[in-house]
C-alpha cells in the first residue's frame, strides 16, 4: 500500500473529522440518504452521456465523473458514521457473502 492511501477506517475518521470542524454537524440520516440518492443520479447522468446515447450538455464532461464517485464516498461514509457501521467491516462481510454465492456462478454464466 502507498504511503498516501488510506484504509477504510481512516476515511471514516477523516470525514468525521471534517464534519465535526467544518461541516458542523452531520445532515440527519434521512437527508443524507436523499443526497446520496441525489449524487448517484448525477453520477448517473454523466454515464449515460458518455457511454450511453446521450449527449453532453453544455458545461458537462466526463471528466466530472470521478468527483462525483467522490462525493458518493463522502456521502456514504457519513451515512456509515452516523449509524455507526465499519466500513472496514461490511466490505470484508459483502465480499464474502458475494465470493460464497457466485463461487462459480461467473465462470459458468455462458454470457460472459
């Protein structure tokens, strides 16, 4: 690991730190959840005009696209702080979950 990455535990401290001095406090748990929402549907906007049909409107790029990821993270990572849940530990949890169930469904989907 490089010495400028963080885990996942030192990006929820990071943002909770951020929040505590800059933010103020954190958004309610409902208002976070409609950022998130909001931020995903952006995200979503910028895919559809570069890799789907549509065209960029004037003043988009698909050079907003990683931004917008980070401003999901961010999101997701006080949705994570306020309810008290580690990230660390839920991916951890999900990858295994996702590595029981599709073991081989993958390698034996013809599709792919």
């Amino acid at each position: 690991m490089d010495q400028n990455d963080i885990t996942l535990n030192q990006l929820q401290n990071e943002v909770n730190d951020w929040i505590q001095t800059i933010g103020v406090r954190y958004f309610s748990e409902l208002t976070n959840l409609a950022i998130l929402v909001e931020e995903v549907g952006e995200l979503s906007r910028l895919m559809a005009r570069k890799y789907g049909d549509q065209s960029f409107k004037s003043g988009e790029s698909a050079e907003q696209i990683p931004s917008e990821i980070g401003d999901i993270l961010f999101v997701l990572t006080c949705l994570a702080n306020q309810m008290g849940i580690s990230m660390q530990d839920v991916i951890k949890s999900t990858i295994q979950k996702n590595t029981k169930r599709d073991l081989n469904r993958h390698k034996n989907n013809p599709k792919l």
